[in-house]
C-alpha cells in the first residue's frame, strides 16, 4: 500500500467506473467528489457536495474539502483532510471518539433549530 499526498484534479461530468489511485474528481453537474482511499486499500471514496455533506473549495488551482475524509467503515479506517490537493494524515478515530464527534454534530444542529424557534 502507497500512502497518497497529494491528488491530481479531475473535472468531469460523470465519474468513471474505474477510479485512478491519485485522482479526485469532481463533478460539478451531480455535486460530487470521488477518490480511491489515500492509504492505498483500493476503496472507492465518494464525498456529496452539499452544506450538509462536504463543501467544496476551489481557488482556481486547487481544491479543499471539509470536513475531513473519514473512511470508518473500510478496514483501513483512515482518516485524512483534502486541503489544496494536498492529503494531510490524521490518527485513526476509534469508535468512542467518534461516537462523541457525532453527538456535539447532533447537538449543535439541534441547538441551531431550538434558536430559530425563539
């Protein structure tokens, strides 16, 4: 397994079906980014854009994503930022970290709709 640093842009209309290790494409037309996992497993990553999915950054040159690219569910469980094209590493979460990370997500989504009541 080769660990990606940095990822070449892909603009495209549809995505392929065979994805390319060092690749991320973007479709603009369907909201999507999509990327082999940065570690090396071979999984396909599909990011949707979207204010509540990623947001998508792109200065003319380069693009970023937020937030990070957290692939739990694949055995790798790598955990990486997109931030200029460049992958920068994360530690591995376990699973009691992200169990907090998903609770503040609900609370603060759930703060945000009790204050647009008041």
């Amino acid at each position: 397994m080769r660990r990606q640093q940095r990822l070449e842009l892909v603009f495209t209309e549809f995505l392929p079906d065979k994805l390319t290790d060092g690749k991320l494409y973007i479709s603009m037309q369907y909201a999507t980014a999509s990327h082999k996992c940065c570690c090396g497993c071979g999984y396909d990553v599909v990011t949707p854009i979207s204010p509540k999915d990623w947001q998508l950054t792109f200065d003319g040159r380069s693009i970023s994503l937020k937030p990070s690219i957290g692939n739990w569910s694949y055995p790798c469980r790598s955990h990486y930022w997109i931030q200029q094209n460049r992958v920068v590493w994360c530690d591995p979460v376990d699973q009691a970290d992200r169990s907090v990370t998903r609770y503040r997500g609900r609370w603060s989504r759930l703060k945000g709709w009790l204050a647009s009541w008041r």
